[in-house]
C-alpha cells in the first residue's frame, strides 16, 4: 500500500512543461506551470521543434519549483507519473525521458498516463478537492456522485474534441469512444479564427473575450449532419490526435466537425474585406492579452462587424457541442456531465452548457480554470487509481502521439 500518497505528476505533450505533486488523487499540493505561450504567439501555433526546445530548458527547474512549493523531496514520494500520449512526440519525449530517468535513480515506481484521461480527472480531482474544503455545504456534497455512477465526458481542446462514456470499475475507470472530431478539434478552429482575423495567439482567450461585445445571430452559421463515407471503409478522412476506432462503429450524430465553420469563416472575412481592417487595429497587442473591458475598448481592437462575426462564430460552435453532448448524454442515459480541456475554460461555454444542464435536470463538471489547460496535477491525479493497482509503466515506455483513450 502507498505510504505517503504523494504523486508527481509531469507534463509535456504540447506547449506547457507542468510538475505538480498530488496526495491520493484528491489534493494539490502544488502546481507549476512554464508556458511557451510568448515562444509560438509570433508564429499565430505551436511549432513541435520549438516546443521540445523549450520542454528541455525548463523540465528541470519546472519539477524542482513543486518539490520546493510542496515541501518535500524526491525520497517522499510513492511514484511518478507522467503523460505517454497523445501528444507532440518530440515533446512527450522530453517528459518521459526525465521522469524514466528521476524514477530509475531513486528506486520509485513509473505511472504512465494518457493525455486525455488526464483531462477527466482534473474535472474529479476538483471535485474532490471542493468536497473536501472547509465549509463545504451538504447540497454539494450530496451532488458529488461521480465517483460512484456512470458520466458522459466531453474533452475539448486545441488538439481533441471527443466524448466518452467513463464508468468507475473496481476504483478505476473504463472509458468507451462515444463521438469525436473527425477533423478539425473545436479549439483548433478557435485558434486559427482568430490568427485569420489578426488576433493574438492562443486564440481562445481573445474570441471569447471580444465575443461578448458582437451579435452572436449577425452571421448565420450552421452545422451539417456528418455522412460516413463508403470509400474509406469507415476509416476517419483526417487522423488527428489519437487513434479511435473506425468512424463507422460511432453514431454520426455524436461526431464533430469544425472544418467547415473555419473556412466559412474565411470566405465571410474576404467577401466583407474585414481581415486587412481587423489586423490593423490589434497589430499593436498581439502578445500581451488583456480582455476589453467596454465596447469602446472592444471596437478599438476590431470594428463591430468583426466582433459580431466573432460572436457568430463562437455561439454556433458552443452550439454544435452543447446539441451533440447533451443529445449523446441522453441517449446513454447517463444524468452527469463533465467538461474539461483548455476550451472549457470559455465563459459563453460554462454559462450556456450550465443553463442547458439545469433545464435538463443533469449534473455538470467543470474543472477550475487553471485545471481545465495543460498541467501536471491532472497526470498526478489519473495516477493514483493505477498506483493502488500496481499498473506500473514497463521499462522500455515511450512516447505515442497517437495514444488511443479506451
């Protein structure tokens, strides 16, 4: 049995290299995070090369800052744990290597995580975290259950869009591919939205700011149904992110699409002339976001054609996710929702999916905003159900870019 409960979690699949030390999956105990947001911001996306650059300069003082923030030293750890995939795998490979190389050295067991369970576990590790404060009222505690019943996961990022059904099974969890993009993930399309229309880099942050400030019916978006395709043997068009089974075996109802919003998006711009305009006017902040607090502030950066193109964009999408989760959610049967990945962190996206759960008498999750991005704690988390199963990484581990979540 684990003596300490103490887990370091590291984290290096895409542009954030994250350690965090996490107590029997339910309490951070610390949490760093070295972006490289001010690395790929001139390039409008991450560029891999770049990336494990940066991964190798700061793995080192990234995991001695939270051993420093907790406290404690490597002897006080029960394991390591660290993501295998999916991911970008020059990246991964610079986490898995220095994690290989700390749990070789002082005799600990290796925790291999995959990326996207992750991300549903930062969702849990909140809750239990919030269930555990002081103060915490009974009509919250009675409402955690997830530990306990089926949820219907909703993973949204800038690399993944997909949906899972979770089931808990003997302390862990098994997970069944409900849906998926079968292009383009839903923050994808955010990101390049927004370096079309001159924005800043990540894209995310500025269209859910500039979003509020436009019209979201001025333009008129819509989402058509997704046909398999019968000269693919129901082998997805487009593989992206991670492995999953054929695009035939899933209901074409639950799939995603965010291919087609982009380049409406991009016609609309060249037919309106709104891209030269819209570039100008933001040029001059490109990397240093700070939200627009008026509409004045708001039409200084973009005119207000743009912003309502903004807003069109961002509630058609929020759209197409709500419709396909909560359509998935109830055709499983399943009354819990969780939302994590760094899109989950959009404000019209929590309000909406919150209203729409309400109304639906379904329990929803979110993860804080710091646990719904890239970061360690989420690996750490995830961990510790295989750490009591004894479900230790075998020695010759490496990074997989395609790591399927089943």
């Amino acid at each position: 049995m684990p003596g300490s409960g103490l887990i370091l979690g590291i984290e290096s699949s895409c542009d954030e290299t994250a350690a965090a030390i996490v107590e029997r999956g339910s309490r951070t105990v610390s949490s760093v995070v070295a972006s490289q947001i001010a690395t790929h911001a001139r390039y409008g996306g991450v560029v891999p090369e770049l990336a494990s650059r940066e991964h190798l300069r700061a793995i080192v003082p990234v995991v001695r800052a939270a051993l420093a923030e907790a406290h404690i030293t490597l002897a006080d750890l029960d394991a390591i744990a660290v993501t295998s995939g999916p991911g970008l795998a020059g990246a991964l490979l610079v986490g898995i290597t220095y994690a290989k190389a700390l749990a070789f050295a002082n005799h600990l067991p290796l925790i291999a995580v995959n990326h996207l369970e992750g991300h549903i576990h930062a969702v849990l590790l909140n809750e239990r975290e919030t269930e555990a404060a002081p103060g915490a009222d009974a009509a919250h505690e009675k409402s955690v259950t997830l530990r306990d019943d089926s949820a219907l996961a909703l993973v949204v990022s800038g690399g993944h869009t997909h949906l899972y059904l979770a089931r808990p099974a003997q302390g862990s969890w098994n997970y069944t591919l409900v849906g998926r993009t079968v292009d383009d993930a839903a923050g994808e399309a955010f990101d390049k939205v927004a370096k079309l229309l001159g924005l800043g880099y990540p894209g995310g942050p500025w269209i859910d700011a500039l979003a509020k400030f436009g019209n979201p019916n001025a333009v008129p978006f819509s989402f058509a149904q997704i046909k398999t395709k019968a000269h693919l043997g129901g082998k997805p068009a487009r593989t992206k992110a991670a492995k999953t089974a054929p695009i035939a075996r899933l209901d074409p109802h639950f799939l995603f699409s965010f291919s087609g919003i982009k380049t409406a998006v991009l016609r609309y711009v060249e037919l309106h002339g709104l891209r030269a305009e819209a570039k100008a006017r933001v040029s001059r902040v490109l990397n240093s976001f700070r939200p627009p607090q008026s509409r004045e502030e708001a039409c200084a950066l973009c005119p207000q054609p743009t912003l309502d193109l903004i807003a069109s964009f961002q509630h058609a999408v929020i759209g197409d996710l709500m419709k396909k989760t909560f359509a998935a959610a109830q055709s499983l049967g399943t009354r819990q929702i969780l939302v994590t990945g760094g899109v989950a962190a959009n404000r019209e996206l929590r309000e909406r999916f919150t209203r729409e759960a309400a109304a639906r008498s379904v329990r929803i999750s979110f993860p804080t905003l710091a646990l719904s991005t890239d970061n360690a704690a989420m690996i750490a988390a995830a961990a510790w159900p295989r750490l009591l199963a004894r479900d230790f990484a075998p020695p010759e581990l490496s990074a997989d870019p395609s790591l399927a979540l089943s």
